[in-house]
C-alpha cells in the first residue's frame, strides 16, 4: 500500500530482500512453488552487487529447496552450488549441514552415488560440530530419504558405511528436531514415507 523510492530501495535492499524472502519461505510451506522462486529470485537480484554474502547465501539454499521440491534438480544444484562457493569465501560452517545434505540428496537422484555419498558425510561432520536442531533435521531428513531410496538395491553399498541406523531411525530423528513451521516439505515427506519425494 506504500512505494518504495530507488534511493530508499538501494539503501534498505537487503531488508528488502529479506522480506522477499521470507515470503518465500511461506509461499515453499504452502507448497506454491513458482510464487516462492519468483519471490526468492527477487531476494538474489537485490542482493547480488551489494556483498551481502551470508543473506545471499540464504537465499540460494532457499531457492535451491524450492527447485529441488519441484523436482528441476538441474537448478536445484545450480543454487546449491552457488551457495557452497560462497561458504568458501566466508570459510564458516553455517548452513553448510543444510547444503551439505541437500547437495548429497540431489546427487543421489542425478546418479551420483558416490558424490551423494561425500556430501552426506560432510554434512554429518559438520551437523555435529554445529549442533543445530535444525541442520541435524535436514541432514536426517537426508539421510532417511537416501536410505529408503537406496536400501534395497545396489546402489546402497556407497553409503553403507554412514547410514548404519535403520530408516525409522532417521525419521524419528528429523521429525524431531525439525522446525514445524519452517521445515513443512522435509516433515511431511518424513510423515508420508511411502511417498518419497521427487516427481522426475
């Protein structure tokens, strides 16, 4: 109901972002996922030039999510990328579990066993050494739709090694340290295991 000015937009554009992005984050819950991309590609095109690398960082992981829900992992890992080149460059471990786990889900679904298997390591490592609720619901959200994925079949001597808990385990694990308003895609996939995700 009010206009925002190209000076005020430039001096307030990371809040301005953020705001986008959490709008994001509401339209990813509700599962409206091309209102969520359009609103988090306006949270990266504001952000982009003003070296705001942790938000940015945010809301590459963000889009990535919504990508990867819609099943588009070509995208998925495009952001995800994006997000752990960053990482690199502010060399922390915040939300490195998250992407970490989501680098190793989208790998899994590409083929890449192996890679899937690096990356789900790493997030593991790093989920213990942060002891975030949250990192530790994604990454056994992770951990639970590879070993479902995986488990009767060949493929699941690359990750043989890390998921030595069974999938009751790890559903058990997410739901509880997921966030209930914030993680929606990863607990209802965790409460509706027979429909394991990803329609590619």
């Amino acid at each position: 109901s009010f206009s925002v000015t190209k000076s005020i937009a430039d001096i307030y554009s990371i809040n301005i972002a953020a705001a986008h992005n959490y709008i994001g984050e509401l339209k990813f819950a509700q599962k409206e996922y091309d209102e969520a991309i359009r609103e988090l590609k306006k949270s990266i095109e504001l952000s982009e030039n003003k070296q705001a690398f942790s938000s940015l960082m945010v809301f590459y992981t963000n889009i990535g999510k919504v990508y990867f829900a819609k099943g588009d992992l070509i995208n998925a890992h495009k952001y995800f990328n994006l997000a752990l080149q960053l990482n690199n460059d502010l060399d922390s471990f915040w939300k490195v579990p998250v992407l970490d786990a989501y680098m190793a889900l989208t790998q899994m679904y590409r083929g890449n066993f192996q890679v899937a298997n690096d990356y789900l390591k790493t997030a593991v490592e790093h989920s213990r050494k942060m002891d975030d609720p949250r990192d530790l619901g994604t990454v056994n959200f992770a951990s639970y739709v590879i070993y479902k994925k995986t488990k009767d079949t060949k493929d699941f001597s690359y990750f043989k090694n890390i998921l030595t808990e069974d999938s009751e385990t790890y559903r058990k694990l997410a739901l509880e340290n997921l966030d209930e308003f914030r993680d929606v895609f990863e607990i209802n996939i965790c409460k509706n295991g027979k429909d394991l995700i990803l329609e590619v």
